[in-house]
C-alpha cells in the first residue's frame, strides 16, 4: 500500500485539485475541509505519511495551529504549509516541514511531496 497523503484546504475546488495532483505521483490522498476534520482523521489513522495544509481556514484553529498539535502529537510526521496570502520564514519551521507559497506550480508540488515521500 502507498503512503497516505492528507489535504487539508476549505476551498472545495482547489482541494479537488491538490488530490488530483499529489494522486498523479501514485500516493493515496484523503481530504478534509478543516484543522478539526483533519485533526480527527489523523487521530483515527496510522497510514497517514505526509500533510500539506492550508493556512486560512475556518473553525476552531487555521492550518498553522493544525501544524503546530501535529508537531507535538506526532513529531515525527512532515507537514507543508501553505498559503497565499501569508508568508512564513523558514526558520519557524521545524525541519521535516516547509512552507509552499500559492499559486505554486505542479513540479513545484511534486517536487515538495516527494522530498517527503520519496518514490
């Protein structure tokens, strides 16, 4: 089984095609509309290897809070933040994370996915 990719963006179409893009390098994609709706995935799953995660969202806590409860609950697991109309200097992230700024280019997202899921 591949590694499992979870997408976390409010904007419905622009989710639709994150999925399809990251399912084009062959990896399962599960999607979630919110911090909270990817909160209680991730706590329900073990498959997940990777998160790219919106910062602008609605609920109780925007994907840069998303990350931070990641890195503390599972330390271990890389996540890309993105945005685009917030920007976050490298050294706020935490090594096994980075930061894409949108409107970012399919081999620039491939490239980043597979930095963390190599094939």
């Amino acid at each position: 089984m591949s590694p499992t990719v979870l997408v976390v963006e409010d904007d419905e179409i622009l989710r639709s095609l994150v999925v399809d893009a990251i399912s084009l390098l062959g990896l399962c994609v599960i999607d979630c509309a919110s911090a909270d709706d990817a909160l209680t995935t991730l706590e329900g799953s073990s498959s997940i290897a990777l998160v790219m995660t919106d910062v602008c969202m609605p609920g109780s806590m925007d994907g840069l809070e998303l990350a931070q409860v990641i890195w503390s609950r599972w330390p271990c697991l890389p996540v890309i933040v993105t945005s685009g109309n917030r920007s976050i200097p490298d050294g706020l992230l935490p090594s096994h994370a980075m930061f894409l700024r949108k409107p970012w280019a399919l081999d620039v997202l491939h490239e980043a996915v597979r930095k963390y899921l190599p094939a």
